[in-house]
C-alpha cells in the first residue's frame, strides 16, 4: 500500500496503534493530534522504523486549524488517497 492518509487523534490509543499498522503496511501518515508532543513521539517512532510519517496539531472543533492540517498533508505527502 503507498497510500497518504491522515490519522486524527494519532497521537496515543487507537490512533496511535492505527498509525504503525497504516505504517506496516506502507502508507505515508500525517500524525495529527490536538497534543502535538504525543504527534511528535509517534511520527519519530515511525520515521526511526523507516517509514514514512509527520505530524501536526490540530484541533477539530477549529474549523481553520482542520483546513491548515489538511493543507499541510497535501503538500508534505503530495496528495490524500
């Protein structure tokens, strides 16, 4: 799978353990998390297992915050599948 895909509320639990399976299987993943530090701590998990991921935060009740992740996304992974 070369997909790019964002995962929101990445940056522990489900979302966490969604990011490395997405990873595993060779997806390109925008970590994104209302606490960027725990963004930042999975991304580097994952770019340190030589996989492809960053992060961001965002906030989704902030309309503006969800279109910038968005964006940001689109021009680090060249698209969303």
């Amino acid at each position: 799978m070369n997909r790019a895909i964002i995962v929101v509320g990445a940056g522990t639990g489900i979302g966490a353990a969604t990011v490395e399976r997405l990873c595993a299987e060779g997806a390109r993943v925008c970590v994104a998390d209302v606490n960027l530090a725990a963004a930042q701590a999975v991304a580097a998990r994952m770019v340190d297992a030589g996989h492809e991921a960053h992060a961001i935060e965002v906030d989704i009740t902030d309309e503006g915050a969800v279109n910038a992740c968005f964006a940001d996304a689109v021009a680090k992974l060249g698209g969303l599948d």
